[in-house]
C-alpha cells in the first residue's frame, strides 16, 4: 500500500488512503522537511536511503519558512519521488498547487483566534483556487518539555502531557467541529514525545485518525507511540541529524504491520 502516485490524480482522496490504512490498523510515516534547510543533496540522501519505501507522506512546511523556498522545494521532490506531497502550513504564504493536499490547521489547543479561523478566512479564496485537497486538521500542542518555534511564534500554552483528560476533551472537541483528522504535536526539537497514556486517551475517544509527532527519537519511541495508537508518525529534525534513523522508523513501523 505504500506505492501510491498522487501527482496529477486529484480525484484520488489522501484522506480516504489515510482514513483506510488507519482502519485497517496499518502505520503510517510521514516525513516532514524544512524547505529552508532542504539542499538537493539532503534530499537525494532521504529519497535514495534504503527504507524511503517505507515512507507513506512527505509534509512539507514549518513555522519559520521563507516565502518562495516551498515552491522550489516541492519541485525539487516531485522531480525525486511520486509520494504525497502535503503541506505542513505556518502561513497563509505556504500555500502552492505543486503539492498534492495540505494540512488545513486550526490549532484548537490554544485559544488564538488567528489560528483558530483567522487565518483561514485570510486564505479561504487562495485555498479554493489552488485545487489541493484540503486536510482538515485538529491541531494540538503538547508540552514536549521545551519551548518550541510553533509554541512561540502561536503565542498559545501546550496542553501538559500529564493532562490526557484535557488532550482527549479537545480532540473530541474538534472531530465534533468537523475536523477529519487530529495532530498531536510537541514540536521540532522536542525533548520528548507525547505520552503513550495521553495518545491513548485521545485514540479511545475519537474515530478519526491520529498524527503524532516532535520529540520521537529512537525506534523505541515510534514504536511506543504506535502502539499507543497512533496512525501517522511524524519526523522531521531527528532525520536531518542522523538519515540513518530512517531504518529505525521503518522496523517500528514493520512491527505493527498487520499481514
């Protein structure tokens, strides 16, 4: 399942290939690139490392991206791989057709209008244009032990990772909204992931996918947050230190995989 060709095929649903694996009890990875720190040699290191076919989703993003670099970074991969390009936005600037779907955030963990919906009405028009199939996103933040770019620059506090009843409410919460999908997330550099006790308590309560990720540094770590239940790891800056871990991803993800 793992060698889907999206580019071109916008009748194709991301969602509908997310939502299937996920009830099927298959894992997911997805990896997330910093088009500002995305060389062409990095990228030929991640598209040509041994376990890249392992990889379900390519996000594509950040909350410090210079304009224009999400353009050249996508055309960079697409020239590299067929995978699903999805946009991982920090703003309404990061918005381009050259992907194939992007995560349409509302960060309901804090209570930042902005991002709750004023961004969105900001790039309502753009988004209808742009004919990318729009994710729709719970997204929330979890104290990952640190100050993170996304908790600064968003102005809002983490939800505390010894509060599982508070995660759990709010991704409720957000699947009542509408939202298809729910993000936990402690953000780039992390010291630690979100609890297995706080994903399972968000898992038990919702129907809706899950997507964890910041702070997952060690197979131990993929695997205990799968098994925690969820759907989709995330991994970013770890990659771009060791691309090597990318072997370590996969064997957690072979673990859960359901012959």
């Amino acid at each position: 399942p793992q060698n889907y060709s999206f580019h071109n095929t916008k009748t194709i649903s991301i969602l509908h290939k997310i939502s299937s694996l996920a009830a099927a009890h298959q894992k997911m990875i997805a990896v997330l690139i910093d088009p500002d720190k995305a060389s062409d040699n990095q990228l030929d290191t991640l598209v040509f490392n041994p376990s890249f076919n392992q990889v379900d989703f390519i996000f594509v993003g950040g909350s410090l991206v210079t304009d224009g670099s999400i353009k050249t970074c996508l055309e960079r991969l697409k020239k590299r791989t067929t995978k699903p390009l999805i946009i991982f936005p920090g703003s309404p600037n990061q918005i381009d057709n050259a992907a194939d779907a992007i995560l349409l955030l509302s960060l309901i963990s804090g209570r930042n209008s902005d991002l709750l919906i004023g961004r969105h009405v900001e790039s309502a028009h753009k988004l209808k244009r742009s004919g990318l199939e729009l994710l729709s996103t719970g997204y929330i933040l979890v104290d990952g032990g640190r100050t993170t770019t996304v908790s600064y620059i968003s102005g809002t506090t983490p939800i505390p990772n010894d509060k599982p009843g508070i995660a759990a409410a709010t991704a409720l919460a957000g699947t009542q909204l509408g939202h298809q999908l729910i993000y936990l997330d402690c953000g780039s550099g992390a010291s630690h992931h979100a609890s297995p006790k706080l994903i399972a308590a968000v898992k038990n309560e919702i129907d809706v996918p899950v997507i964890v990720g910041g702070g997952i540094t060690s197979q131990a770590d993929a695997e205990a947050v799968f098994l925690a239940g969820a759907d989709v790891v995330v991994v970013g800056n770890k990659l771009e230190e060791d691309p090597g871990f990318l072997g370590e991803l996969t064997k957690a993800k072979e673990a859960f995989m359901v012959l």
